[in-house]
C-alpha cells in the first residue's frame, strides 16, 4: 500500500510545474522523503516525543521514523493536490529594520536585487532567528522578538532576519521536522556568507537565535558557515526530543560559533535540561515556569523567547540578575548563591563575561525581570544563618 500511494504522487507529479525557486512535488520525494527513509537510527533509547495532538509519547527513534513514514506519504499527497495554490519556497529569509518594522522585505540569495533594494545595512548589527516546530512567520513569538529589537531600550538599529523554514517545520511529524534542521541551518548559512560576500556584513555584529527545533537550526548554522566565525548563537529552551547530550555534531553546542548561551525554560520535557552553551541560564530552575501549568505545549517552552524579548526591550534596564552555580547539579538543587558579578540573562554583551552555569528568579507575569531581588534574599538567609 505505501508503495502505491508513492506511485500515485508520482504520476501526479508529472503535471506539476518545474520552478527551481520552489517545491515541486519531485523534491518532496527525492530530498524529503528520501531523507527520512534513510536517517539512520542510533539506538533504541526511548524519548517523549510530541505528538501533533498536544500529546506527548514515548517512543524509540525507530518508532518515531516508522510513524513519520507512514504519514508523511499522505501528507505530500494532500501537498500535491494543492500544488498550484500552495506554492512554497524552501527556506525564506524575511527582513525587518527600523524602516520596514511592519512590512518584511524578503532577500532571495537566487535574486541579488532583492537584497539591493532592501533596507538591510551592513553597518548595523544582525540578529537572526529561527522558529521552531509548526512556528511561521506570523507566530507571536517571532512578532515578540522583532518588536523587541525595533524598539529596543538601547536605542540601536538592527538588521532583524527571520528564518522562515515553516515549509519543513509545519508538518504533523515532529521526526520530520528534526531531520530537516540540519539543512535549514545549512542554508542560513549560505545567507550569511552571501551578505558578508555582498554586503561586507561583520561576523562580529551577527547574532542568531533559535527557539525548540530552531535552536539546532541555529547551532547547524553555525557549524556550515565558511567566510567567517559568528559572534553569538543563543539557544531557547534548545528541543530535547530524538537529540542525544552525547552528539554535539548532531546538534546545537558550545563550538558553534565564538560564543554560545543557552536559556533553559521547559528543560526535561521539550527542552534539553543539561548546559549546551559556554554559559547557561536557568530561569526558575530551568524546568517550568511561573503561571504556565503544564501542557506539551506549554508556555514554558516558549517563555525562553519572551525573556529574552523582554531583555533586549529594556536594553540597559535589562533586569534579569543572576546568581552563579559552582556546578549543574546545584541548579536542581537551587543551591547557587555566588555573585555573578553582574552578569544578566539575555544581555548582548555576555559574550564579554558569562560564563557556566546561571540561576534566576522571574515574576510570573510581564515584567517578567526582578532585579537583584533574589540575590538580596538569599544573602539576608545567610547572614541571618552565620
């Protein structure tokens, strides 16, 4: 039966439209199915994977492979039947700055005008950011992110550049979308090379994030660049499932780029729990967040955007103080007192002086930042216990 479905999309396919900008249904299966047809398996651990009902499920890679196997044929069939009116490119790259904070400019590598009569100015400092599982361009936490940046407490201008590689990460199959960060991170890497080639953009001024899925896309990034060496990766709540602490080369790691930070949020659950980054920052544990309950999909995982949104918003107000923790376990323990001497969670320049493991409280409502309250508790408790 599967072989039958392949066939039918097959001899749909031959009535589709040859455009190299975008997907023709020959891409879907010779690039993405294939792919996914021959991932290899690395054992048969067991993860919660989630599932596109909300759920979460445990299940091997294999079972996850299998799974996505069977129902990714129906879904490129239904792709198919769309075709002319569901045109997709495979990665886009969408433009905001202080002169378009509304309204994206897209920059096609394949069409170098769209960069010439963009409003992208090599002067001014990059950030990048790519979404995660089923997130687009019109998700709110892209939207948080951007604002944050155009309207940013330091006064500065940005050159705000979303990853859109929706055409892969909105799929039913969390597996799928995995398998794909790797080329998603290789083709933003291709755009950062081209706008340092074009544009003489400084690795030193470019930063890219990643939120979930994203955080790898970012790290891949990192790791295929070729003219230079980026300044700042920084992972949100860096996704866990089917990716494996031991395999730094298969995803988001502390050699990706001159400086990389990792926010945990949702760690445990969607997000890795164990530091990935040269410094890492455990708001309220790094497990859940205030306010957020639980849910799969929980506003936990997605609060590592929203706190760094608020970080850049309020610029030098930034007011994410942190404490030191002399080691990982001391974050489970929330036994970590030391003076970071300074350090902020989601502050740019930390590149400059974070580095290890970082513990903070937040409220549970925006503003989320509460100052050196904490540290300021935590000494009274103990001067009052000397």
């Amino acid at each position: 039966m599967k072989y039958c479905l392949i066939l039918i999309v097959l001899c749909i396919s031959s009535f589709a439209l040859g455009d190299d900008d975008f997907y023709t249904i020959e891409d879907l299966l010779k690039e993405d199915f294939s792919d996914v047809i021959e991932a290899e398996v690395e054992d048969d651990q067991k993860w919660l994977v989630p599932q596109f009902d909300g759920s979460l499920k445990w299940m091997t890679e294999q079972e996850a492979k299998d799974q996505t196997i069977k129902t990714e044929i129906v879904e490129q069939i239904k792709w198919a039947i769309n075709h002319f009116s569901n045109k997709r490119r495979k990665v886009r790259f969408l433009l905001f700055t202080q002169k378009n904070p509304v309204k994206w400019q897209e920059i096609d590598m394949d069409r170098p005008e769209t960069l010439e009569r963009s409003n992208f100015n090599a002067s001014h400092p990059t950030r990048i950011f790519s979404h995660g599982w089923l997130g687009g361009v019109h998700h709110d936490l892209n939207t948080q992110l951007v604002d944050a940046h155009l309207q940013n407490g330091r006064k500065e201008n940005y050159n705000v550049i979303l990853v859109d590689w929706s055409c892969w990460a909105m799929t039913v199959n969390y597996y799928f979308a995995r398998l794909r960060t790797r080329k998603a991170g290789k083709r933003t890497a291709e755009l950062i090379d081209f706008l340092h080639e074009k544009t003489g953009m400084p690795f030193e001024t470019t930063y890219v994030y990643g939120h979930s899925l994203g955080a790898h896309v970012a790290g891949f990034t990192g790791k295929q660049v070729t003219k230079g060496k980026i300044k700042t990766i920084i992972g949100l709540d860096s996704a866990m499932p089917l990716f494996r602490l031991k395999n730094p080369q298969n995803r988001i790691a502390d050699t990706d780029a001159e400086y990389v930070e990792s926010m945990h949020t949702n760690g445990q659950v969607l997000g890795f729990y164990n530091p990935i980054g040269q410094a890492a920052f455990y708001p309220n544990g790094g497990r859940s967040q205030p306010d957020c309950g639980f849910s799969p999909f929980n506003c936990s995982h997605g609060r590592a955007v929203t706190y760094l949104a608020e970080a850049i918003a309020r610029g030098n107000k930034n007011s994410f103080d942190t404490v030191t923790c002399d080691e990982f376990k001391d974050v489970k323990a929330r036994n970590c007192s030391k003076s970071s001497g300074g350090v902020k969670m989601g502050d740019p320049d930390n590149f400059k002086k974070a580095k290890g493991v970082y513990f903070l409280e937040t409220n549970e409502k925006s503003p989320f930042g509460i100052g050196d309250q904490y540290f300021k508790k935590i000494t009274r408790i103990f001067v009052i216990v000397m």
